[in-house]
C-alpha cells in the first residue's frame, strides 16, 4: 500500500484503531429515535466528517464546499406519527 | 476549489450530476426489506463504491485493502422475527 494510497482514504478520523467500522443498528431502536425526534427522522453520516459519527452533523455541507464533492446522509424516516 | 481538493472527493463515479446526494427512506420500507432478506438485515453502503448504492455491495473490503481504509456499512436489523 503506496503513502499515495493512504492519503486516498475517506475516513482519516474516525475509531481508527478499528480494522473496519460497521454499525449495527436495530431498526426498533431507530424507530424509537425517529419518535423521539421532532421531525420523525434519523439522519447517517456517510462523508465520515461527522463528530456525532454514525450520526450526521451537517460536516458534509463543508467538505462538499471544499472539495466539489457532492456526499450526503443516509435520512431515515417514519410515516406514521 | 483546487485540483489538489477535487482529487480528496469521497465520491469519485455516484450520480455525479447530482449536486448533494442524499437518500430518504422510509423506516416502513426498511422493515419490509428487512423481513425479505433471509438474515433479516439491510446493509447500506458508506465507502461510495458499491454497484447497488445506496445498498452495500461488499465493495468497502477492496478499497480498505488498497488504501489501508477502514470503513464500512451501516447495518440494520430487524430483531423480531
């Protein structure tokens, strides 16, 4: 693996002590934070910036600026109130 | 926006004509997927390589291995049968 590989990667930040990050959710869990939300949805990071990682913050909106990327979240919600 | 900024994009080949991509769904949704899936589980795709995104494709294995890497999927499951 080249220094030129490396500096490809997408996550430079994130628990990287860990060989590969997967994050396992239950989706009766999720339901719970969609009610627990005012606006129903939960929103997954997906650009690796987010200090609320697996949660988005917005860090996308930046990085999209910086580097004419074009990433966002995974938004998840619930139709029944 | 320099050239150095554009060659760090996360997302190199995904709906590029889109300006940020952002993908909702429904948690109603996501439980009819999950009960179709023999493990009960949907995995969505966070390393931007995978042929099936939004959904993961395993495709996070070669990337990590070439550029030492280590994201992957979030998974969801479905805890009652």
């Amino acid at each position: 693996m080249s220094a030129d590989n490396t500096s490809q990667q997408i996550n430079k930040t994130i628990r990287k002590d860990v060989e590969k990050i997967v994050d396992k959710c239950d989706i009766e869990d999720i339901c719970a934070q969609c009610d627990a939300a005012s606006n129903k949805t939960v929103s997954y990071c997906r650009c690796w910036k987010s200090k609320k990682f697996p949660f988005c913050d917005g860090s996308h909106n930046a990085w999209n600026k910086e580097t004419g990327d074009n990433v966002g979240p995974l938004v998840i919600t619930k139709k029944q109130a």
